[in-house]
C-alpha cells in the first residue's frame, strides 16, 4: 500500500505539532476540534 500511495503522489493531511503542545492536542482531540493527524515532533526532548 505504501508503494501504492508512493507511485501516485497519495500523501495524508497532519499537523505537526511540538512535544510541548501534547495537551492542547489532547484537549482539541476531546472537543472533535481535528480535521488532521497530529503528529507530536519529539525531536526537543533528551
């Protein structure tokens, strides 16, 4: 599926997000406030 998506430009809708804002996250997931994947960037912890 992955090969299938690849070869005809088929991409998913996110918006990322940083580690930080994981509870206004959780907060719009809990309202239905998301049209989009999140995606948490854990690339500013240690």
């Amino acid at each position: 599926m992955l090969a299938f998506c690849a070869e005809h430009g088929i991409t998913a809708d996110i918006e990322p997000l940083p580690s930080a804002r994981v509870n206004e996250a959780l907060e719009r997931l809990a309202r239905g406030d998301v049209r989009h994947c999140f995606v948490l960037d854990l690339s500013d912890l240690d």
